[in-house]
C-alpha cells in the first residue's frame, strides 16, 4: 500500500513553539508515512507508527504527537480529508494488530458489524462500524477511523448470544464488555464460528495438552482446568483443589518436576494455596513438550514474584541444561491500600503479559533502550498492563544455591516495603 495526498502541516517542538509550517504532500507506507513539502529537493521525514504517543483527528485536521513530545497537524487536504483519514488508519490498524499482539492464531474468518465497548464501570469507550476478524485464538474489532482493538479468547470470563436482537455481549477478565450487533445474514454463521473456535480451543487444549501431561485423569476434570488456565494463565492451588485434590498434586509435582526451585524458594514458598499459582501449556515452538510457569503471592511483604521453569518434553524430563533459578518480582501497591486486597490485580497483569506476548520475559522487565529494537518496543508503551506491571517491577533473582537465592531475595524484599 502507498497512497499520497496534497495537504498542509505543521510541526511543533515540546514547547509549542512552530518550526515547520509548510504545503506539501503525505505518502503513506504500510508502517508510517513521509511528510514532504513540495519540490523534488524536499526529502521531508519519515514517520514510523511506533513513534507516535497520540493519534487523533478533529475538525477536518489529522493530529498527532510523537513520544518526543513532537506535534504535527495535518490540514487542508480539501475534499479527500475523508478518504486520507480511511487510508492512513486502515495501515495504521495493520501496524496496531501486529504490534499490540492482538492476532492469536490464524485468521479464521471476517465479518462486519456494529460494536460498542463499555468499561468495568459501565462507561462508553467507544463504538461504532468495523470489520470483525476472527482469529484462533482471539477477535479483533477493525473501525474504519478509529483504532483496532483485540479480545483475545484467553481473557473472556464470559459470552452469550442474543437470539431475540441478535447480538453477541463479551466480557473479559478486566470488566469491559464488548457487544457486536448488525451482522446482517451473517449472524447464524458469525455464532457457529465463535462457538467453534471457542469449544475448538478446550477440545485443543484437553486433548493435545492436559491429557498429554496428566493422563491418568478422566477428560471432563481436565476440561475444568482447561476453562481456568486456558492456553497458560496461572490459576491458584486452592482452586485447582477444589476441581479434584488429586489433580492438584499432579500439577504441582509437573509444574516443579526437574527444577530445583522449591528448594531454593523454601524460605519463602506462600502457605496458603491461594497465594500459589500455576500455569502451563504446550509449547508451540517444540513439539510435545510445555511451557510451565508460577506465580507467589506475599501480601506481608508487598510481592507478588513469577518464575518460568525450564521446558517440559514428553517422557517427563527438562529439555534444558540445569541453569540458575529465576525469580522476578513486582509491587502490588506502588504508594498506598493493602497488599492482601489488591494482589489479583498484579495477577491479573501477570497473566495478561505473559499469555499475550508467548511468556518472554524480556518485554515484563527490561529497559526500554535494550528493547528499542525489540517486536516489543511499542507495546511496552501501549498495552496498559504491560506499563502498569513494568512501572512495579522491583528486581530479579537468578542464583544456583538456595544460600545465594536467599541473600538475593532479602534484599530484594527490603525494596518492596510500604514507606
């Protein structure tokens, strides 16, 4: 895709003080666009959708504002304003659904509908027309000047079809609710689609997952995982208990199988289970073994900590050389409240960064400058959990004896207290 349109813009620096304001053309690329003025002297400048903190347009002006607090506005595009809007959102959005991580999975089919997005607090976000993409594992909503927003399957605690007004109401794990409605003719297929993919996806993960690594267990007790952990999300000993006692013994025996770590965490392993979680699915990367991974929650020091262990193959062994134990730990209040009450946020900004972006750590920790050319360089700024879980990030343990995992943890504990 590469389109152009005449306009005027201006370019202001983080002062609001003018330095460019001239008549000339855009042409968009399918990751950004250049801005030039007119003659073939004028390079202009290149702009890459990662750049920009704030995109918006208002009164026939297109606005936008990069994270070097760099402002540009685009006018005076005449009479093809609604188009240039149309073009530069629909390459816009395609950068925004690989960017974000919304695509899980392979496109499965494409509808066109009305939607309407409302927060936890039942207040509107936005709504309006868009393309409804169905993915494996996800939905992904595509307005035509507004941008893309996903819902991958992993987060939706609960969904249901309207068969008096035909609309289909999601709600995920964070409270938001989405409803789609309008679907024309094409509303029995867009239900069998859902229902498929979503039953497709327990059916997936019972069979060619949970029953590979817990056979003895009947499918319909594995299928109560399967609703609960989905593809990896973290799900608390206790309520595993309550599924079936002795599958919860399995799971942690798997989970700590051919890892030192619960020796080397003894010190401060949580005793009770709803503050140990684990999660674990197949890893795609290597046939027949699994990603396995827990989280401790320690309300007393202010903690919640996430370790991924070495990778699980088929016959029960790790396929990874013995290697130092990991543990990386994060605020659950960052100023003030009680730990014990607000921990299944921090839960909840675990699952939703690791499941979406295939459990690399990396993007959870890192400085921004060593991930500047990263696939995750604009996530990190964008996705409000990932930012909300970095921005609490208080260190990391990586030792080989539990005497050094300990010294580590001590002073690593004395960072998160509540002044």
């Amino acid at each position: 895709m590469e389109v152009s349109y005449n306009l005027r813009y201006q370019k202001s620096n983080f002062s609001n003080k003018v330095i460019i304001d001239k008549e000339g053309e855009i042409i968009i690329y399918g990751k950004g666009f250049r801005l030039k003025g007119k003659g073939a002297g004028d390079k202009g400048e290149l702009i890459n959708f990662s750049e920009l903190k704030e995109f918006y347009y208002k009164d026939e002006k297109i606005i936008f504002i990069t994270f070097n607090k760099e402002k540009y506005i685009l006018s005076d595009s005449g009479n093809l304003f609604d188009q240039l809007l149309i073009d530069i959102y629909k390459a816009r959005n395609e950068f925004l659904m690989d960017a974000l991580f919304m695509k899980s999975g392979k496109l499965k089919a494409e509808f066109e509908g009305n939607f309407e997005r409302l927060s936890k607090f039942n207040k509107l976000i936005n709504k309006g027309h868009a393309k409804v993409k169905l993915f494996e594992k996800s939905l992904v909503l595509v307005p035509e000047i507004q941008d893309a927003f996903g819902i991958n399957f992993d987060f939706v605690s609960f969904y249901e079809f309207d068969e008096l007004d035909y609309f289909l109401k999601v709600v995920t794990d964070d409270g938001s609710t989405t409803t789609i409605s309008q679907l024309g003719n094409d509303y029995e297929f867009f239900q069998e689609k859902m229902d498929m993919l979503l039953g497709g996806m327990y059916e997936t993960i019972v069979n060619d997952g949970l029953k590979k690594a817990f056979q003895e267990f009947h499918a319909g007790v594995l299928l109560k995982l399967a609703y609960r952990m989905k593809n990896g999300k973290a799900v608390s000993l206790k309520e595993i208990k309550k599924m079936d006692k002795d599958l919860a013994a399995r799971v942690e025996e798997f989970i700590f199988e051919n890892s030192n770590l619960k020796e080397m965490s003894s010190s401060f392993k949580p005793t009770d289970d709803s503050y140990i979680l684990f999660g674990l699915t197949r890893d795609e990367a290597v046939k027949g073994s699994f990603i396995r991974w827990l989280i401790f929650v320690m309300p007393d020091k202010n903690l919640v900590g996430f370790s991924i262990l070495p990778r699980w193959i088929e016959g029960g062994k790790s396929s990874e050389a013995v290697r130092p134990c990991e543990m990386f730990f994060y605020k659950i209040i960052m100023e003030q409240g009680v730990p014990s009450e607000k921990y299944e946020d921090k839960i909840r900004e675990l699952n939703q960064a690791l499941v979406v972006l295939n459990f690399a750590k990396d993007p959870c920790y890192k400085d921004k400058r060593e991930l500047k050319y990263s696939p995750y360089q604009y996530a990190i700024r964008k996705l409000p959990f990932l930012r909300i879980l970095r921005k609490s990030f208080v260190g990391k343990i990586a030792a080989s004896t539990p005497q050094d995992f300990q010294k580590q943890a001590d002073e690593l504990f004395n960072k998160a207290k509540l002044q």
